[in-house]
C-alpha cells in the first residue's frame, strides 16, 4: 500500500545551505531523483515545475527516473523516456 499509494503522492522538498570558501557566489543546486515511475504524467511534470519554480542555477537528475519491467515492451519504455525528456 505505502509503494503503490502513499509514496507516488508524496512529493517531498528539502532545503539546505552549505557555505564554501570555493564558491564566490551563491549556487542554487536543485535534485531530482527518484520518480520510479511506470507513467511520466501529471504528477512527475508537478515534481519538475516544483523544481523549476526554486530557480536553481544547476539541476541535478540523480536517477531512478522510470520503473520498468525489463522483459516489458520495449517501445512502451521508449514513450516513458520521450515524455521525461520532453519534461
């Protein structure tokens, strides 16, 4: 119940300031990972316009975008990956 109800709904947002002497100017770093979904749809475009709306100055994708059977259709994970790029 909680992988296939609670957790599809559940976009969580965390905010950390890290200061490095590196760094001249703030660095706006945005991540997004772990979408593991089966249908790029509303909710995955909702979880980029909230990251796209913090103005980041460099967005990070860590993985875990798309959950697939591997036996699964070849051209259905195909359509799945031209809609998270058209994102």
């Amino acid at each position: 119940y909680d992988a296939f109800v609670i957790e599809p709904n559940m976009l969580e947002l965390n905010r950390f300031r890290m200061r490095s002497a590196k760094l001249k100017k703030k660095l706006r770093v945005g991540i997004l990972s772990d979408l593991q979904t089966d249908n790029m749809g509303a909710r995955e475009e909702a979880a980029f316009k909230r990251l796209l709306d913090e103005k980041p100055d460099l967005i990070l994708l860590a993985g875990d975008y798309i959950q697939d059977n591997p036996s699964g259709n070849i051209e259905s994970r195909n359509e799945q990956i031209a809609k998270l790029n058209a994102m």
